[in-house]
C-alpha cells in the first residue's frame, strides 16, 4: 500500500510538473505556437520516469539490460534540473504574487488603472519575463553546483560528543559513521572506493554503518559494495539496516555484510572493553521493518538485554532518529547514532526538514541522551546536493 501511494504521488508530480514548465517555459521563450515545448517537455518528463521506474522493475525482476544504468544517469539528472526549475519559478511566482498584493493595498484602485493603461500591462510582462529568465539561468547554475557537491567525496566532518564522567581510556576513542550511501542509482564501486580511502585515512577505532547502503539485490551490487570490506578499524566494524534495504531483500544484506566483517547488530549488543572501560555498542532494525518482517521489529529494550547497567559509555545505532523516542526512554544508552533524512539534501527540502523532522541533522539532547543526525555520505535519486552537504562522521568525546 506504502508503494503504491508512493507511485501514485510521483505520477501526480510528474504530470503536474509538465503542465506547470510548459507555461513557465512559454513565458521565458514566448513561441508562436506552444506544440514544440510541449512535445521537448513531454519526452524530457518520459525520460525521467522511464529511468525511475525502469529502474525500479528491471532491479526487482533482477534483470538489468545492458547500458540501461545511462538511462538511469540521464533521468536523474533530469530531475535534479526538474525539482530546480520548479523551485526556481515557483520563487519568481510567489514574489510576483506578493508584489501585486502590495500594491494592490497601497493603491486602492491599482486593477483599474492596469485594466485602461495598455503600456503599463505590456511593461509588467516583460518584467515578468525578466524575473523568468532569470530564473531559468539561475536553476541550471544550481544544478551545476548540486550536481558538484553530490559527486565529491564527502567531506570529514568532526563532532564532539560530551559526556558526564568520561572514562580515561575513552578520551581518545574515535568513531567513523558513515550512513545512506544508496549504493546502486548514480553510486558505484568508483564512490564507494573514495568513501573507503578516506575513512582509512582516519585510522579510527570503530566504524559504524547506519543503514540505507544499498538500492539493489545482493546478486546486482557485490561489486560495488564490497570496498567496504578495505576498511581498516582497530576495534570493529558495525552495522545496522535501513528502511531501503528491505525493499532489496535485508536478510541477503546482512549476511553479506558480516561476510566483509561486519557485526550486523539485530536489536542486540556488543561489549567491547578499550583499555579498563567498557563500551557498550547496541544496534536496532529500522522503525518500520516490522511493515516487511514482524520478526524484525525495531526494539532498543531487547538491544539491552544482557548488556553491563555501569558500562561507561553506550552507544546506540538507530537508521531513523525517531528511535530515539523509544531509546531514550530506557535511560541507559549515552548517544544514538542515526542517518535517514539526508539533511533535506536539496534546497529547500534543507529548510523543510527542520519544520517536517522533530531532530534535526546534527547533535541534539533529547532526555539525557545525545542524538546524532548525519546528512548521509551518499545521496538519493537524484545526483544532486544543496545546502545539506554529504559526510563522514568523526566523533570523538570529551568530558562534559
């Protein structure tokens, strides 16, 4: 039901989309007929969903045609430009809309006079094909620039974690998180190997791997998921799923995963001891597995059993930060790790997530326990970031 909605809205977006560019565009071009645009428009939105949905069917009949993953790359990029130009005439439109309310208040009888003075209307049309071109311009810039910061090697980004009563012997402690690297659309081995040599570069203790790896089966992306298997950790290798694994079979990933020598933590513990301390590393199934397997029902008070009350320090690593809800709750863990939002990964969905999302990409307290959002080292759909840069996470502590 969930898919089906989800067809439902991209269908409704897409058929949208073209009726609302055919008129942005005829504004920005003025043609003498409009067939053309409609006919460009029309296969540049066939396109886009011939490589979203194509994708989806041949994956899940586990078939691939040869060359199709260009079809693939050009229909996202497409609708990285797509998502752009709408937000780009649709910020043209609301300011028009303003200006004329503002001027319809300042001036009383405003819509009279433009409904007698000819030369007054011709001039506010090409006004507003002004601010269209402009925009047009603009969002094939922004494009460019989203395109660039999605195809990047994610940037390091540091974050300090405080904690009461630190233990020595975990001042020193570093942790990589990587997380949604949606191995499997527009990201291959060539990403996932510049993921992998910048971790290395750390030499940190623990890695850490919250969920949303991969968009594809086991048997369609060994290859280019199995560089993780190069990455060095001095104290282990941890992984927990995501939400989008259990559209690619969860189970196969998991095994796959503990074949390149990750602990797949399935509502349980690990108790690593570093130095005198004890470390407690938990780790959750997705908040919504339970829709796909009622036997991999997220439970964070299961992930404790067993588990040392006075371990020094007990990290939780959740794919969803509204496991917090329920994690905080036990009043055990220290911090939760935590991925799924992107961080909006496109403007201004960046701005949208803090209005839609209760935590928001970063580090928040949330009843004595510390939650971290990352933006995610990888992207979704389309080969696009803006204002919600990827990254490797490095945490360290310090006393609070």
């Amino acid at each position: 039901m969930q898919m089906v909605a989800f067809i439902v809205f991209i269908f409704t977006f897409l058929f949208l989309s073209y009726f609302y560019l055919v008129r942005c565009l005829s504004i920005v071009f003025k043609p003498k007929n409009k067939y053309m645009i409609r006919f460009v428009i029309f296969f540049y939105i066939v396109t886009i969903a011939a490589g979203f949905f194509g994708g989806r069917i041949f994956r899940n009949q586990k078939f691939i045609p040869e060359y199709f993953h260009i079809i693939v790359w050009v229909s996202y990029s497409f609708l990285a430009l797509l998502l752009l130009m709408i937000v780009s005439f649709f910020t043209v439109d609301c300011f028009l809309i303003v200006k004329k309310i503002f001027y319809a208040i300042k001036r009383k009888n405003y819509i009279e006079k433009l409904k007698k003075l000819v030369d007054e209307e011709n001039i506010n049309k090409d006004r507003r094909r002004f601010f269209f071109v402009i925009a047009f311009a603009v969002s094939f810039c922004l494009t460019g620039r989203a395109f660039f910061n999605a195809r990047r090697v994610p940037q390091v980004k540091q974050v300090f974690v405080p904690i009461q009563n630190l233990h020595p012997d975990l001042k020193s402690l570093s942790i990589v998180q990587i997380t949604d690297l949606h191995v499997g659309q527009t990201i291959g081995k060539e990403y996932v190997e510049s993921v992998v040599e910048k971790i290395n570069e750390l030499k940190a203790d623990i890695i850490v791997i919250t969920g949303d790896l991969v968009d594809g089966f086991v048997s369609q992306l060994t290859d280019w998921v199995a560089p993780l298997g190069g990455i060095k950790s001095k104290r282990g290798l941890f992984y927990v799923n995501g939400n989008h694994e259990y559209y690619w079979d969860a189970k196969g990933w998991a095994r796959y995963m503990e074949e390149l020598g990750y602990t797949f933590l399935e509502n349980e513990h690990r108790l690593l001891k570093i130095g005198r301390a004890q470390l407690v590393i938990g780790g959750v199934t997705d908040l919504n597995a339970d829709r796909f397997d009622i036997m991999q029902k997220s439970n964070p008070k299961k992930s404790i059993i067993g588990a040392p009350k006075n371990a020094d320090l007990k990290i939780l690593l959740a794919h969803q930060p509204n496991s917090a809800f329920s994690s905080a709750e036990l009043d055990y863990y220290d911090l939760q790790l935590s991925g799924h939002t992107h961080g909006g990964q496109l403007w201004p969905g960046s701005w949208l997530i803090r209005l839609l999302q209760p935590f928001h990409p970063g580090l928040t307290l949330f009843n004595k326990m510390w939650v971290y959002v990352s933006r995610g080292t990888g992207y979704w759909g389309p080969p696009a970031r803006l204002d919600a840069d990827s990254e490797i996470t490095l945490i360290q502590f310090r006393e609070s």
